[in-house]
C-alpha cells in the first residue's frame, strides 16, 4: 500500500521559552524534528511532508538536507487546519500517517503496525493510558468498548477528564477518508481552533472502523512541551541507546552516565567508562578502551588502542594500538599510525604521527609529519603559523627532539637526526646531525636579586 506522511512542527512551543522554534531544541545533538524525519524515511514514503509556521525560515535553514516538502501554515489554528494545508498534496489512494515534530521517540515498529492497520481500510489511532493524563485528549468509547470519539482537556467535562486513556495524536487512515472528512472539520469548541481528532467522531458515526493501538510505554509518545520534558526525553533516548549497545557487546562502565549524539559503530569487546560523550560519526575497534570524561567527535580508532580520561578526539585518526592521553586534545587532521603515542597536555592539529612516534608530554605539534620511531620530548612546539599562513614541519623516522624545542616552521629534521633540547630551530637538519640552537650560558657571581621594599 502506498504511504503519505505528514509532520506537523508549525507550533511556537512558548513554554520552552526560547528564540529556538520548539521542534529545533536538540535531543542527543539533533534537532527535535531531525528525529521525527529519520524515523519517517524508515517506512519508505512516497511524500513526506513537514507542516511549518512558527520560525519556518529557522526550521528550514537547520534542515536543509531534508528530504521533505515543506508546507506552511500561515496561522496556527489547530491540527486540523495544519493537516487542511497538505492536502492539496495528497493523492486520493493510498494512506496517510500523522506524525508530530516534537515527540521523537516513537519506534520504527509501532509506526509499522499502525500502518498495517490502516491498510485495512479503517483509522489506526496511537493512544496510552497515563496516571496523571491532564493536558491530553481523552479517548471516549461508546457501550460497546468502541472508540466513539476524542474530547480535548479543556472541553472535556468532570467525568471525561476522570478517563487515563488518552490520544497521542499520532494517527494513520485512509487518503480517501482524510479528504472525506478534512474539509468538515469545524471550529466550535473553548480554543476556537480545527481540531483533528473531530474526524474520530466522523469515523464512528459513518461506520468506519477506529482501531486503537496502545504505546509500548509513555516515553515513546511523550512530546516536549518545555526544557523539563525534553530533559526526561534526553535522559530515556540515552537509556534505550545504552541498551543497545550493552546487548551488543560493548561495556558501559555505567549506561546512566555515557551520552551519544550521533552514530557509534564499535567492534568487540570495547570498553567505555563513565561521562564519555561521543557525537558525530565514530567507529571503535576491537578492545578499544575509553577512559573517563572523553569526548570523541566524528573519530575512529583502531583495534587495541587506548584513550586515556579527560581527553577530547575531533576529526582524528587513531591507528591499532595507539596511546592517547591523559588530558590530550587531538584537533581535526591528526592521524596516528600504529602504535603511536601522545600523552597528558599534548595538543594536535594537522598533524601525521608515524608509527610508534612518542609526543608524551605538554607539547603543540601542528600542520606536522613525524615519521617512524621519533621521540618529541616535553614543552616542544611547532611554530606553524606566521600571523598569515600556516606552514608544515617534518621530523623524519627516527628523529630525537630534546626538550622545550620550538621548531620554526617551514623546518625538516632528517632521519635520525637530533635536536638538543632547548633549542629554537629554524632551518633544516641533516640526517644523523645533532642541531643545537640556543644562547650560550653565562653565570653571573654575586648578583642581587631585586627585593620588595618594606611595607610593600
């Protein structure tokens, strides 16, 4: 059967209190909406349409990759009318799902079974039963335990807002049927507004069958109405992609304290500790161990490898057995080759690091290529930029950097040359040559220090 969708994200969300359009506030590092459109795409759309109003330019410009038709509602005047603007777009066969930007946790396989239900020709309605249901519409069912009709909370009287059962909104019925009943719908009701659910009422008074499907739980139907729910969404989205990953294999030190806010692809036998924060696209070998409080963006590391605690890997490369850390900041461009290591208070940028080359200690190497078995020692720089332009520094296989070097870039160290430390390096050094480059020593007797006066 062919399949339309519709996700209405027009609303302001004025109770999020913020410049940012509702459905853009980001859960787990991507827009509300951008949630609610991967879930969409998964069941194969022939159309999929995003309904805007409120801040459409912002909600475009953040999405501009969308696959999706973007329809505007000039004026919020309720979900029926926001449906009443796609319909121009919709063919008169097949089904239309109705989805909403800001509840993004809904699964692939309840969207699925409720398609499946309205396939049959009759209106599938996502509903869940809630301890404390105020605000939601109320599910209303006739003698016979059929769905009779939907009263929202503020024109629901004592006895209906007593009901748990309520709407979730999220619905799928047949195209012929929503272009049947939409242009009916009225607005007579304590917010003035055209309401969707009113076509429940259609349904069951012309003898079309109302299937509800109950939610697998709350959280996959919640919606983010201020920053409070989108806090508790962030935490269950969390929950479920812990899960996933501790019965695939991986090991969370603890699930409650491990964030992603991307995609993580990971070999066997990874081990992750507390508060790391993976964002982007990362891959993690086989026995990958990550310590505590990392950030690791849009990086992959090799089998074997280890990043140490407090560590932050953007844009890298991190070859099979590799050492990085404590306190290590890989910048975009750094590329480690096998068994490479870069230790506490080292920073890179740019920079190719040969296999088991060693930057262990408090050094900047950028716009660098290090070469195989070099050693860089403690406080070395790359001085690559000239207030205009970057400019590149090669240190070749089996070079030794003393100390508190600062190497001049454009410079080149050959192979096992080395460089005494504490020198300033600003032309080449030969292969197999010792460079030193520092002011001879003098000591000065009986030289006085300067002292404060007294009372200062």
């Amino acid at each position: 059967m062919v399949l339309d969708i519709v996700i209405l994200a027009a609303g302001q969300g004025t109770r999020m209190v913020s410049d940012l359009p509702k459905v853009l506030h980001p859960l787990a590092g991507r827009p509300l909406l951008g949630h609610v459109i991967d879930s969409a795409r998964t069941l194969a759309p022939r159309s999929l349409n995003v309904v805007i109003g409120h801040g459409a330019t912002q909600v475009r410009s953040a999405l501009p990759d969308a696959p999706v038709a973007w329809v505007l509602q000039q004026q919020q005047l309720g979900t029926g009318h926001a449906v009443q603007q796609v319909l121009p777009l919709l063919a008169r066969d097949g089904t239309t799902l109705i989805l909403y930007g800001d509840v993004p946790l809904v699964r692939e396989s309840t969207l699925r079974e409720l398609v499946a239900v309205a396939n049959r020709g009759t209106l599938a309605l996502l509903t869940v039963e809630l301890g404390d249901p105020s605000g939601y519409g109320r599910i209303l069912r006739d003698a016979e335990g059929r769905v009779a009709a939907i009263v929202e909370h503020k024109d629901a009287s004592a006895e209906q807002r007593a009901v748990r059962e309520v709407n979730t909104g999220i619905m799928a019925l047949p195209n012929a049927r929503l272009h049947e009943w939409l242009p009916t719908l009225g607005n007579r009701n304590a917010q003035g507004e055209y309401y969707l659910t009113d076509i429940i009422a259609m349904a069951a008074g012309t003898g079309v069958g109302v299937q509800p499907l109950p939610a697998a739980d709350e959280q996959e139907v919640a919606g983010v109405n201020n920053r409070e729910q989108l806090a508790v969404l962030e935490r269950a989205w969390q929950a479920r992609k812990a899960r996933e990953l501790l019965l695939a294999g991986v090991t969370l030190r603890d699930p409650a304290r491990f964030d992603l806010r991307g995609h993580l692809r990971h070999g066997r036998d990874v081990t992750i500790d507390v508060n790391v924060i993976v964002e982007g696209e990362v891959e993690l070998g086989d026995r990958v161990t990550i310590g505590a409080n990392c950030v690791l963006r849009n990086t992959r590391i090799g089998a074997g490898a280890t990043v140490h605690p407090n560590s932050l890997l953007e844009h890298a490369d991190v070859g099979p057995g590799c050492s990085v850390g404590p306190f290590a900041r890989l910048r975009p461009g750094t590329r480690m080759a096998e068994g490479a290591r870069i230790g506490n208070f080292v920073e890179t940028k740019q920079a190719t690091i040969g296999a088991h080359s060693k930057i262990n200690h408090l050094s900047y190497v950028g716009d660098a290529e290090l070469g195989e078995h070099v050693n860089v020692g403690a406080g070395t720089i790359t001085c690559n930029y000239d207030g205009v332009n970057k400019h590149r520094t090669t240190i070749g296989d089996g070079a030794f950097i003393g100390s508190n070097t600062s190497l001049v870039a454009p410079v080149e160290v050959g192979r096992d040359a080395t460089v005494g430390a504490g020198s300033v390096v600003t032309s080449a050094v030969p292969d197999d040559a010792l460079a030193i480059a520092r002011g001879r020593q003098r000591n000065i007797s009986g030289w006085q220090r300067p002292r404060k006066t007294s009372g200062r």
